[in-house]
C-alpha cells in the first residue's frame, strides 16, 4: 500500500514537473519572438524639439512593426528616409515587415522612429524608454519593453528634414 502512495505521489509530482518546465518554455517562446539589438536615441540640444531612434529589430517569424510610443515625445511616428535626386526626403509610414529571421535595421539612412515634440532634452548617456508593437502573421501582437541608450551622433538634425 505504501509502495503504491509512494508510485501515485512520484508520478504526480512528474507530470507537475513537466508541465511546469513546458509553461517555462511556453513564457520563453512568447519572449523570444522579436529580438531588439543596439536600441539608441540620437542625443538632443536644448531647445531641440524631435530626434530619433535606431536598432535593429529580428522576428522569429513574418511580423511587422505597428507602433512605438516613449513619454520622452508626445508624437511618435515610424519614418522612412530615402535619397531621390540628391535630396533626402522622409516620409511616416503605418508599418515595418519583419521578415522571419531577418535583422531590419532603423538607422539615420532607412526606417527609423522619430521622437517628436519632446518633453525634454535628450542628454548623451540618459536611457530613453521605447515601447514597441509588433504584430505576427496570426495577428497576436507582442509589446516590447526597451531601454534605449542617447548617443552623440555627428549628422544634421532630422527635425529640418522635409
């Protein structure tokens, strides 16, 4: 009788072990399905009124990018910069496609977010909070909490792009 108490007891705390592990690997799944890598924001004068944001964004499977918010800005907007004619021009755009296991990069050349109408001055060194939407294929939608580093960064200042 004993032996069996002992069986019954062993096995049960089997199945709770495997399915506690399983709910791990469920949590880490959900976690891992958009890396963000190099997270920054461009460091702002005083005054300055708009700066952006680069990194590199790689999806486990097809996904797009919707949305990024950040209270540092009361406007948040994802832009893409192009050349056309020897003059660069940015346009808002409503998505990004992340590609399934391809890095996107958001640089000051391509896609990046922009931060406008700031609350305050981005100083080189501060940490600037970025939350970003992205959207998979099966249209679940994962938020992402980023701590992105402002970085100095020796180029004109996206706020007189047109």
């Amino acid at each position: 009788m004993n032996s069996l108490r002992v069986t019954t007891a062993f096995s049960r705390r089997v199945k709770q072990l495997v399915l506690g592990l399983s709910l791990i690997g469920m949590a880490w799944q959900v976690s891992a399905q958009t890396q963000v890598n190099d997270a920054w924001v461009r460091a702002t004068v005083a005054g300055q009124q708009s700066t952006g944001a680069f990194m590199t964004l790689q999806a486990d499977s097809d996904s797009k990018l919707l949305s990024v918010q950040s209270p540092v800005a009361n406007t948040v907007q994802i832009h893409q910069s192009s050349m056309k004619d020897d003059v660069m021009s940015m346009r808002q755009v409503e998505s990004v496609a992340l590609p399934a296991g391809k890095p996107v990069s958001f640089d000051p050349h391509g896609y990046h977010v922009m931060l406008i109408d700031l609350t305050a001055q981005v100083k080189e060194g501060d940490k600037v909070p970025l939350t970003l939407i992205v959207e998979n294929a099966k249209g679940e939608k994962e938020t992402i909490q980023v701590q992105a580093e402002a970085r100095a960064l020796g180029m004109a200042d996206h706020s007189k792009m047109h």
